[in-house]
C-alpha cells in the first residue's frame, strides 16, 4: 500500500483497516476500524483533512480530494466520511461531508461543500452540487440529483449488511497479505 507523508502529515490507518496495496492515502487522512479502501483509489489529503469512519467501504477507482483553504474559500472544506458507508466503485467526493449508513453508487459525483445525512442511498451516476444537503431517509438520483422517494425498510436493513460483507472481506484480503507490497 502507497501510505505517503506529506507536510509533516501521517496517514492513520484503523486497527484491522484495510488498504489495498494498488491504493494511494496521501497526508492528513485517518481511515476508520474496520474499513477498507480498495484497488486503485486515491485518497489524498494533501491540503486539508480527510477522515473516514469505521466499517465504510471505498470501492475500486474512487477519489477522495478536498477544497484548499484560499481566497475563494477561506476556510476550504475537508473530506468527511462516517460510519457504515459504501462508497461504490469510481465514485468522485470532492471536500463533502457525508453522515452514517449511506450508499453512494458507482460513478457519482458529490462536490464540494455537499451534506450528505445519514440514511441516504444516492443513485449510480448520480451527481450532487456544491453545497447541497440531501436529507436523511431518501434515495436520490440524477444528475443534478433530485430526491426521488423515501427508504423502505428493505433499504435501510442494507446499510449494516453492506458494511458487514465488506469487513468480512476485507478480513479475507488482509488474511492474504494484499495490503502489503508485492
């Protein structure tokens, strides 16, 4: 795995976290118990802080960036993940933050100043604006995304399911060493 200091700042990886070896974490990132970042994905915090939860998955592809601080935005935004999340494969977040229990599907987007509650399932190819918040209990899809219905409960059981098949698989990836370097 490619975990890289950058100005003074250490990746953090979790207690029984695992990191693809294909993977690049880059500088002020702290990644969870139990999570997992998988086959080329970029998670670079190189000019602010990103921070993911425990038992969230990043799926293949993804990349996790954030907004600098600077004229424009003084205070920039960090990129902030929390628990129970599945990221799916070629997702985009760009300096968000995103609650407990949600499901990204594959390649969406989700920019900068975004907020994401808990309990959300956000439609593949689905892109959310700047500084738009999705409220908690919804699928949502398009591009832009519009809220489309409320979760049934079938939905909702999903969240902890997901988080556990990807802990129980990552166990299995971690059993086979492919968090180390060839």
């Amino acid at each position: 795995m490619a975990i890289r200091t950058f100005r003074e700042h250490t990746p953090k990886v979790g207690p029984r976290a695992f990191v693809d070896r294909s993977a690049v974490v880059i500088g002020d990132v702290q990644i969870g118990e139990d999570s997992s970042v998988w086959p080329l994905t970029v998670v670079r915090g190189d000019m602010h802080r990103i921070r993911i939860g425990a038992r969230t998955s990043v799926q293949d592809g993804s990349v996790l960036h954030i907004t600098h601080a600077g004229p424009f935005n003084p205070d920039g935004f960090p990129l902030i993940i929390g628990d129970e999340v599945t990221i799916g494969h070629k997702v985009m977040l760009h300096g968000c933050t995103l609650g407990n229990r949600i499901l990204v599907g594959m390649g969406s987007t989700i920019m900068d100043g975004a907020i994401v509650e808990d309990e959300v399932i956000i439609g593949a190819g689905s892109l959310v604006p700047p500084g738009k918040r999705l409220e908690s209990g919804y699928l949502y899809v398009g591009s832009p995304v519009k809220q489309a219905r409320p979760l049934n409960e079938k939905e909702r059981a999903f969240f902890p399911y997901s988080a556990s098949n990807y802990v129980k698989l990552k166990d299995q990836h971690l059993a086979e060493g492919y968090d180390q370097p060839e």
